[in-house]
C-alpha cells in the first residue's frame, strides 16, 4: 500500500519598513540544529490535518495566541509548492511556502513562548550569504540552502510555481 505524502509548511512575514525577512533562530541548547533561523513559523501538518489550519496552528504554539488571534491569516500568499526527499530517511514530502508582508505594530504582539525558537533574526537579502554561511555577528546563526532560496526569492520579488 502506498503511503500518503507527509506535508509541511513554512510562513515568511516580510517587514514591509524594510524588506527584511523576520526569521526564527533556534535556540543554543536544541540538540537539533541549533542556531538554525528558519521561516517565521513553521511544521509538519499532521496526518489528516488541512494545511490551512496547520498554519493557524503552528502560529499559536510558536507566537502565541496574541499575534494568531488579531493575524489576518487570509492575505497570506502561496509562494511556492514541492516535493522534497529528506536526507535523513528518503521520505517525500511536500512543502508548502507562504509568505506576507507586515508592520512593527503588527509583530509588537508576538509573544514567542516556544523555547527552542526564542529569537527573531531580522534579515535584509543582502544578509543571507552571511546568514548562511554563519558569518555574522549574532554568533552561529545558519541559514539552510533551500530555506535561502525560497526567502531569497521573496525579498527580490522573484516568482515560483
């Protein structure tokens, strides 16, 4: 029998003041890829789940029910959408990209609760070579190569899909 593919999604807030990607930095202590930044929030959905509501989801267990009761999760927009295979198992999965652009005031109600992901990294597209190649002043901050390209793309208006 044929397995369903597991899904994950990413969301990518973009301050519009500054085109500046808001990223998530793991924290020192994860056993699992510290000091990663990752998209603004993100997770598997899980096994019968829409993705939809894993969004809502994922954004109050790592923002809080602050920022996800007053986010307007209606203008998010769908960048990209594909498969990958992990490395670790061979699985296929298939991710889902969203990104939006927001204000200070609109993240002044994050309340980042999650203790693996207890910073905001705010990141310019002529940041990311330094984010990825953890050259920075933050110390040990690293960027994936996939997750480069997807918010490489967005901060330049590039298109996918």
């Amino acid at each position: 029998m044929l397995s369903k593919k597991r899904k994950i999604i990413s969301v990518w807030l973009i301050l519009k003041e500054s085109n500046q990607a808001i990223l998530q930095k793991r924290s020192a202590d994860e056993t699992k890829f510290p000091f990663v930044c990752q998209a603004t929030w993100a997770g598997k959905v899980e096994p019968g789940e829409e993705v939809q509501n894993a969004i809502v989801r994922e954004c109050q267990e790592e923002l809080g029910d602050a920022f996800a009761n007053n986010f307007d999760f209606s203008s998010l927009k769908l960048f990209s959408k594909h498969d990958f295979q992990r490395a670790d198992n061979g699985e296929t999965w298939e991710s889902y990209d969203y990104f939006m652009y927001v204000t200070l005031n609109d993240i002044s109600k994050v309340k980042i609760h999650n203790m693996s992901l207890p910073q905001f990294v705010f990141a310019h597209a002529t940041d990311l070579h330094q984010l990825k190649e953890g050259i920075n002043p933050e110390q040990n901050i690293v960027l994936f190569d996939d997750q480069c390209s997807v918010i490489k793309d967005i901060l330049y208006g590039n298109t996918r899909n």
